[in-house]
C-alpha cells in the first residue's frame, strides 16, 4: 500500500493518483457550481459528487494512515492535516447541526482539497522530471496550480465575508473578481464589484498582494524558459 501511494516508480502509483487528482478536480468544480442560484435544481448531483468524494478521500486518509511508518508523523503533519480537513466539514453537515448546514465557511473549507493537488504534483515530481525543460514546465504548471489556488480560496472567502452583497452572491462572481483583481495587478475602476465590508477591504488588500508574488514568480518562470530556448542551458549559479 505504501508503494502504491508513495513511491513514483511502482505500475499502480500513476493511475491512483490520477484518480484522485480527478475527483479532486470534480469535487472543486461541483463546491464552485452548487453556490449559483441558477444550478440549484443539481443539488442532488452536487450531494452524490460529494459524498462519493468523501468516501474516496476518506479511504484514501485511512490508508495513508495505515500504511505510513510512523502514523504521528502523517496525522499531525501538514498534507495529513489538509487531508483530514478536506473531509471533515462534510462530516459536519452530515451531524445534527442545523446552523452548519448553511454555513458558507464549510464550503470554502473544502477547498482545501485544492491543496492536495500539489501533494499530487509533488510525488510525481521525480517520476516525470527528466531534464531541465521537463523542471521548467513542471515549475509552469505550479504557477498555474498555485494561480488555481488563490482564486479558489480568496473568490470563496470574499463569498464568505461579503455575504448579502449582491456582487458577491456565488463563488464564481467572487472567483471573477479575485482573477481580475489577482491579473490586472491593482485592479482598478475596470473592477466592478466592490467590497462593501470591512473584512472584505482586508481579503481586497491581501489579493492584490497575492496578484504581486504571482506576477514575480511568473515573470522568473517564464525567464528561465526563454533562457533554455535561446541558450540550450541553465544559468549557473
């Protein structure tokens, strides 16, 4: 089992983690779309989505439980920890708690399994990288994962904070915003939707922080690219 999970080389490792990289993908997809009032007449799609998700990840929790050497170091470590918080706000809702089978943070918190994507990347590191080019696309797709993660995470917390905001009224309106805010480095009167809280100024500020690291990160990316297609080589350090 630990082969399977862990180790790029075994015939199984491949295939496990591309399905779950696929129900990862689907489940955030389906977390996205359940918050348009337009799509409200899915909600028994959303719920089977979600629940054969849980009980995917949840398997998937228990055996990387089981099959790591020192379990402690698995449960309370940081893609433990992500993996056991991935799952737990369903669980939640599943309980009888009437106030949290509406509460709009259990959704974002969900969105954490968006992390997993890179423990995914991460172990398919040694298995795909092969050369310096393979590095450079791989550090690409990083870039956009990392992108992918932002937008999810802070277009799902200004859905949070800004509740009753009509600009704000589905993870997608605020995933739009985050993306044009997060692109357009510090937005602008080209932005629409305009945070009408304080807490939503905060998650504003901190986008447009976030728009700045991932413009340094892209424009060092890209210009290692153009140095390998131009120059045949890495820099040395």
């Amino acid at each position: 089992m630990r082969v399977i999970l862990e180790d790029p080389a075994s015939r199984g490792f491949l295939m496990v983690n591309d399905i779950l990289a696929a129900f990862t993908i689907l489940s955030v997809i389906s977390i996205v779309l359940e918050t348009v009032p337009a799509f409200v007449h899915l909600k028994p799609l959303f719920d089977t989505v979600e629940y054969t998700t849980v009980a995917v990840f949840t398997l998937e929790y228990f055996a990387r439980m089981y099959a790591a050497p020192r379990k402690r170091d698995y449960i309370f470590g940081f893609f433990g920890i992500i993996d056991l918080l991935a799952i737990a706000p369903t669980y939640l809702t599943l309980a009888n708690f009437t106030f949290l089978k509406t509460a709009r943070v259990l959704r974002i918190l969900r969105f954490l399994r968006a992390i997993r994507l890179a423990k995914i990347a991460e172990l398919r590191t040694f298995s795909e990288v092969e050369n310096n080019a393979s590095l450079y696309w791989l550090n690409i797709g990083i870039y956009f994962l990392a992108l992918m993660c932002v937008v999810l995470f802070l277009g799902g917390l200004m859905y949070v904070v800004e509740e009753g905001n009509a600009d704000f009224s589905s993870i997608p309106l605020g995933m739009l915003w985050a993306t044009k805010v997060v692109l357009g480095g510090l937005g602008g009167s080209t932005i629409a939707q305009v945070p009408a809280t304080a807490l939503g100024e905060g998650v504003a500020i901190f986008t447009r922080f976030c728009g700045l690291l991932l413009l340094g990160l892209l424009i060092h990316v890209v210009g290692n690219v153009i140095r390998l297609g131009l120059l045949g080589k890495t820099r040395k350090k």
